[in-house]
C-alpha cells in the first residue's frame, strides 16, 4: 500500500472518527455493565434495581453530542476555555448513581479517563468535555466509566 492509501485520521469540526480515534474502550464494552445505585438511593428505593448503561441510553438518561460551543468564557477572568468537543447528557434516572459530596465528583471522574483533556460541568445534567482523540462511541464509553467508578458514591471506593 502506498503513502497515500494509507488511512487517514477522518476527523469533522474536532471530532475523530471510530477507527482512528485512540479509544481504550467503545460503547459495545460498556452496555451491560449496571450502574450501583448510591445507598441513599438503595435506601430510600430498596425494591429499584441498577440500570445497566445500554437502559440509561434507552431513557435519554446517558448520552453525547457533539459540544455545539467548542469555548466558553471563564466565569472567573473572562479568558475563553476549551476546546470542547462532547457535550454529555446525565439525566435523571442516572442521578441516583452519583452524589456531589463523594470523594470524586463525576466530572472529576470523566477528567481522569484517557482521552478526556478538560470537563465543564454546566449544570445538573450538562457536563462538556474536551476529548479530540475520542469517537462519539469511545466519549459515551468514558462517560459511562466516570458513572460506574465507585468513587462517585459516599462511602464507596476504588
């Protein structure tokens, strides 16, 4: 094969395609997986099972796409942040799955997957992320990752 049959890197406003991302892991890998409920949850719902991240993507609860606003301005000096390529949706039926006061809150956990360079965490449901080597399968993949890590629940650790 010659230089220029060689595959490419395919990559649309920042974002790389499957296949030339640098990925550990797709969305494929992480279907099944349930996602622990945090024991506040499991006690205030003791018959309320774990959703698996296949069904958290069923109900809109775990999602991406792509991040419309690549920068945004600092809230603190007003200096442009970014860029951004994934926006993650967390509805819901996954806020029983994490809590803000855990010894790593769930955008810390995103930040600390491979691939992700920068979190913004916009409001309860809204993270964007900064992730250009990763596919929209491998950004979903990392975001369900950040939910399954045990840090993200009070009294729960790695």
């Amino acid at each position: 094969m010659g230089l220029f049959g060689r595959k490419r890197a395919s990559v649309s406003q920042g974002r790389v395609e499957r296949g030339a991302c640098s990925c550990p892991e797709h969305r494929e890998g992480v279907l099944g997986l349930a996602v622990p409920l945090t024991a506040e949850a499991r006690e205030a719902f003791p018959d309320e099972q774990p959703m698996t991240v296949g069904e958290l993507i069923e109900v809109d609860a775990l999602g991406i796409q792509p991040c419309e606003t690549p920068s945004f301005n600092d809230a603190d000096t007003a200096a442009l942040d970014g860029p951004y390529t994934w926006t993650v949706w967390i509805g819901d039926e996954a806020r029983s799955s994490y809590e803000d006061e855990a010894e790593v809150s769930l955008d810390a956990a995103l930040r600390a997957r491979p691939g992700v360079e920068r979190v913004l965490w916009e409001d309860r449901e809204i993270l964007h992320v900064g992730a250009p080597t990763l596919c929209a399968d491998g950004m979903l993949a990392a975001a369900a990752r950040a939910l399954l890590d045990p840090r993200v629940r009070l009294g729960e650790r790695s």
